[in-house]
C-alpha cells in the first residue's frame, strides 16, 4: 500500500462530516396560529349617585386675635416687655432694622393674644413673656436698650477699622527707671 492512501483516507474522514454539515438543512414546520377569541364586552361603568343633602355653607374658621395699637395682652409681664420693646425701636434701634423689629414684635403679640383666649396656655403666659424680654435683652443690647430699671446700655462698640486707644505695656510704662535699658 502506498503511503498516499492512507492521506486520502484520513483527510477524506475528515472532509465527510463537513460534507454533510454543509448540506441545506430542511425547512422547520411552520407553528400553526390560532385566532384570537373575541374579547369579552367590557361592563358598563355606572358612576355612584350620593344622596344630595341640603346644602349649609362651611362656617369661617375664627380669625386669630389681632394685636390691638397699643399692645395691651392684660399681662403684667407682657406688657412691660410691649412697652420697653416699643421704646428700645424707637430710640435705639437703627432705621435699617426697625421694621424686622417691628414686625417681630407684632408677630409676638397676636401671639400671645391667642394664648390668653386659650384657657390651657394662658398660665403659662406670665413665664413666656418673662423668657421673651430675657431674649429681647441679650438680642438689643448692642443698640444700647435699657430692659431693666438697673441696666446700665452696652457701652459703643468700637467700628470696623477703629480701636479705642488703651494702654500698651511696654518696659517704660512699667518701670521708667528701667529706660536706661534702652540705650544698650
């Protein structure tokens, strides 16, 4: 036998099944389609029907108390604090930032005028106004605002840029003797 058979038969055992992969394959069976059933009708919606009843109108809430002109609650500690508010406004507090004060202020009273027409806050009330004017005082005393007979106003903070001139410790403000040491 010569040696190319055996080439022929190898590489022909080899080349068959790609023959035969290679071979078009047949058409796949076509699924059937079966029509649709028709859609069941759709139930008729019917919208609910609400026994009318005789028509009231709605009662309008009760308007909040509104802070009288002259701030008047009837309690002793908030009207104190009214009334040295006002004044601190008046007299100290400079034009840029009296109506936020103002405002503030009126805001406060109605308030507490609502308060006082509560019978479960209006014992607290006394306490409440004490805590204001408390707050009140540290927040103006920069504008020099006396909240108590024995205040004595903050005095002037120095502006921007500017220092109060005070005295410099120096080795001649202490012991002048000691100026001689300067000329070493």
């Amino acid at each position: 036998m010569s040696l190319s058979r055996p080439c022929i038969l190898v590489c022909g055992s080899w080349l068959l099944p790609w023959l035969f992969a290679c071979a078009a394959p047949e058409a796949a069976p076509q699924p059937e389609t079966k029509p649709a059933p028709p859609a069941a009708p759709a139930p008729e919606v019917v919208p609910p029907t609400l026994a009318a009843g005789p028509e009231t109108p709605l009662a309008p809430a009760a308007a909040p108390p509104v802070a009288a002109a002259d701030g008047k609650i009837d309690v002793a500690a908030c009207d104190a604090y009214a009334e040295r508010y006002r004044t601190c406004i008046a007299d100290k507090v400079p034009g840029r930032d009296r109506d936020a004060h103002s405002r503030a202020l009126q805001a406060q009273l109605a308030t507490w005028l609502a308060a006082k027409a509560d019978p479960k806050l209006a014992p607290a009330l006394d306490g409440e106004c004490v805590a204001a004017a408390a707050a009140a005082r540290a927040t103006t005393r920069v504008f020099g605002c006396v909240w108590r007979d024995d205040d004595t106003p903050e005095p002037e903070s120095p502006r921007p840029g500017k220092l109060k001139p005070g005295a410099i410790e120096s080795a001649r403000s202490v012991a002048p003797e000691l100026g001689a040491l300067d000329a070493f």
